[in-house]
C-alpha cells in the first residue's frame, strides 16, 4: 500500500486539511478581504464567536506559565548557521533562569531557541499560525497552539512574556520587533525589556533609527534606549533578569509607601 505523501496539508487551529479541502485562502485573508455587496454584514459577526474562541484557548493554555520570554527570529536560518546556534544557547540559557521560552513554533531561530530550552529541561511554548504554506511546529514544542488570526497569537506573544529577545530575521521578525517597541513607547507594556542578539545584523538598524528617526525628531531622544543590542545570550538574559528583579524592588516599595500611608491616615 503506498502512502500519499505529496498531497498538500494545511493546519487550521485544531484541523487539518489535506488535498483538494485545502482552501485557496487563510482565515486571515478573508477577514481582511472587503467582498462587494453586503455579504460582510452576515459573515463577519460569526467570525467574532472564532476570534473569541482562539482567545480562550490561548488564555487557557498560557495562563499558568512560569514566568517566559518570547524569542522571535527567521524560519529560514539552519541548523549550523551561527544564528541557529546562538538561538539553541539563549534557549539554555533563559532555561536555566527559571524562563519558559514562547517562540513562533516553526524552524529556522524558532527551533533554535525551543531545542535550547527543552534540552536545558526549561518548558518550551509554540505559537504557530496558519499560513498559506504549511509550516508545522517544530519536533522541541511542549506546549504548542495553532492561530487562525494573527492578531489573536501577538495578543499571546506580548501577555505571558516578561521580555523579548530578537534573533536575526525578516519581514516577520521585523513586525514583531517594532510592534513590542510601539507597546513600550507608548506605556501599553511596562518594565518590558527588548533585547537585540547579533550586533553585525542589528546595528544598522540602530544607526538608522537613530540618523532618520530620531535626527528629524520622529521619536524621542531616549527611544533607541528601548532597544538593548549584544551577542551574548548570557548577558541578554541577565538584562531581562535584572530588569524583572528592579520591578519586583518597585513594587515592593510601592507597597511599603501605600501601607505607610494607610497607617499615619489612621
């Protein structure tokens, strides 16, 4: 008996489909499609009851996690390529910290920093999403989601992490990098560090953001600060640990100054 291996699969949440069920678009294209007439009117209100199911099953799945870092980075980098390993050691590294590592769940930078987190004995998060290709979650996921929607899996890369680090990438990468920084910027997320890791990829970035951006005064003078660049998976890590362990000595104090207050109102 012969297998059909060949045929096309596409994930879609928690389906399958293979062959001639796969459909010509993705959920997410259709949302964003704007059909003539008013057919709309009677099928986007429907897709509101899937959206919300996808919050809720990410919710649930998520909710009682340590606390984790969201690694991002190229689908496209393999294994051996000095960014692949650099990935597989901040992987370890966040491990040993005490941090669940919640990547995209696909190859390249994503398995990197899965494979080194599982290998460390850390719990390794996959949030994968559905493309026009098939891109299946990689072999070093514990716990991993599917995502019709986009909007639905950055929801869950910004809420359960602490930080983010940024491997070399592309147009995905880049997406999901100046989206955290706008959160940052504009209050959304606080106490949230942003770390670069591979200073000859990124630091053109940072000159430009700093020549363009801030020279005709598109951002503010302490922006680029929101952006930490290294190429040492350690030393990330321990920016991400000394930041958390300065928001836990606010709060603290916030609390001691909110008690005081309370007994001399008394």
């Amino acid at each position: 008996m012969t297998l059909m291996t060949s045929r096309q699969e596409r994930r879609q949440g928690q389906s399958i489909v293979r062959g001639k069920f796969v459909p010509d678009s993705t959920h997410d294209q259709r949302l964003l499609d704007r059909p003539g007439g008013s057919d709309w009117l009677h099928m986007d209100p429907w897709r509101v009851l899937r959206i919300q199911a996808e919050f809720v099953e990410g919710f649930g799945q998520l909710a009682e996690l340590p606390p984790a870092v969201t690694v991002f980075g190229s689908a496209r980098t393999r294994p051996g390529d000095p960014g692949y390993e650099m990935g597989v050691q901040l992987g370890a590294a966040l491990a040993r910290a005490g941090y669940a590592v919640i990547t995209g769940g696909g190859p390249g930078c994503m398995e990197a920093a899965n494979k080194g987190a599982r290998e460390a004995g850390g719990v390794s998060i996959g949030l994968g999403i559905e493309l026009p290709f098939e891109q299946k979650l990689n072999d070093y996921v514990d716990v991993g989601i599917e995502f019709r929607y986009f909007f639905v899996r950055k929801t869950m890369f910004v809420k359960y992490a602490d930080a983010f680090v940024v491997l070399p990438g592309g147009f995905g990468t880049l997406d999901e990098l100046f989206e955290a920084v706008t959160l940052v910027q504009t209050g959304k997320i606080t106490q949230f560090p942003i770390v670069l890791l591979g200073t000859a990829f990124w630091r053109p970035l940072i000159e430009w953001i700093k020549e363009s951006l801030l020279s005709h005064g598109m951002i503010s003078a302490q922006d680029p600060d929101l952006l930490h660049i290294t190429d040492d998976p350690d030393e990330a890590v321990k920016l991400i640990v000394d930041s958390r362990r300065r928001a836990d000595q606010a709060e603290l104090e916030a609390r001691v100054q909110a008690a005081s207050a309370d007994h001399n109102g008394t």
